[in-house]
C-alpha cells in the first residue's frame, strides 16, 4: 500500500466541512435533490484529492470501463439511496431506468437468500452497472467513490478468485491517505445524519434501494 501524506489539519478541515454541510442539508429537509447535492460533494472531495494524488505521481488504476468493483458489497446512507433512485428517474434513458429498477429487486431477493460473507463472493453486479460503466456515477455511494486501486490486474485477480477476497491474500494495493479519508468522511457523514435525526446505520444497497421503491414517499 503506498502512502502519501494526509495532515491531520487538512483531515479535520476535511471533515468538518462535510459535517458542517451534511447537517445545514438536512435541516432544509431531505430530498431527493438535497440528497443528490450531497452525494456529489462528497464524491468531489474524494476525487479532488485522488486527481491530486495522481498528479504528484500515484499510479491510481481506476478508469472508465474498469468495473470489477461494480461486482462488491456495497453498503449505503438512506440518503445515499435516494439519490441513486433520482438520478434513476431523471438522468436515465427510459428502457435504462426500467432495467435498472428490475435488477435492483432481481438483486435484492437474492441478497437475501445469502449471508454477507456469501454475498462478498458471489460477484452480483450491480444494478446502476451500465455496459460496463456506472450509470450513477456522478452521485455513486461514498462507499463507491473512497474505493479505489492501483492494479486493475489485482482487481481482476479478486474478481475472476474471490476466495479470502479482502485479505492479504487476495487484496488490492491503494493509497492509505485515500483509505483514510474516505473512512474518515464516511464516518462523519454517520454522525451528521445522527444529529439530524435520521437513520446512521449502513444498509445494503439493492435492499435500501428496493425499501425505497416499495415507499410512497416522493423523492
């Protein structure tokens, strides 16, 4: 794992911002929108300091089409879902957003046939997983947009191998200042949706998503 130096002060910084924001958010109330708007900040945080890690020369692996993450648990914010189903709703062609909610009940009754570990290896894509490429990316899960590798060719080890997948032995090298920041943010996105009185538990995403579809609620 190569490192590279994150200061506790631009972490603080970091992360009170994003607190700072989460809760002003959500005390103008959570829509699909605010939700949105705060999904896409987030991401910008994590790709501003991924874009500046790789101009001072970390070889980050991830590139357009490089989907075999696209294939992991992935665990979400119930405003992280909402957003998700928005831009299902208003950035998607229409035959895209009718698959797409089709995979997202497809996945999740089979979700819930397995444990998680079961569920690590089973190598399900995911929903939003477009020909080969996020159809959501600009508003993907915290969790989506911390990940990140610096071998596709160990990506795909993992992928096409899931055994012990997540273990020294079967393991992608990353950036431990990204891996830190992004614990770091999604940790204090936890305690931001506490304050304001909303769920700060993680769920899976095709279940989050499928609870959500089964709502009446407008997003």
């Amino acid at each position: 794992m190569l490192c590279m130096k994150l200061s506790r002060e631009r972490l603080n910084a970091l992360t009170t911002a994003t607190y700072e924001s989460t809760t002003a958010t959500f005390e103008r109330g959570c829509t699909g929108a605010t939700c949105a708007a705060l999904c896409r900040r987030l991401n910008g945080v994590i790709d501003g300091e991924i874009a500046a890690l790789q101009t001072a020369g970390a070889g980050v692996a991830c590139a357009p089409g490089c989907d075999f993450c696209c294939h992991l648990r992935v665990s979400v914010f119930e405003h992280e879902a909402m957003a998700l189903l928005l831009a299902r709703r208003t950035r998607t062609a229409r035959a895209d957003a009718a698959v797409i909610e089709q995979r997202i009940r497809v996945n999740a009754q089979r979700i819930d046939a397995m444990t998680p570990e079961q569920h690590r290896t089973a190598g399900l894509a995911c929903a939003f997983l477009i020909d080969g490429r996020c159809s959501a990316h600009e508003v993907r899960p915290s969790a989506c947009a911390a990940y990140h590798s610096l071998s596709r060719d160990r990506c795909e080890r993992s992928f096409r191998d899931p055994a012990h997948i997540g273990t020294p032995q079967n393991s992608r090298p990353a950036l431990l200042e990204v891996q830190v920041l992004g614990t770091a943010l999604i940790e204090t996105t936890q305690a931001a949706c506490v304050t304001a009185g909303m769920a700060g538990e993680q769920i899976e995403l095709h279940q989050a998503l499928r609870a959500l579809l089964a709502s009446a609620e407008p997003l």
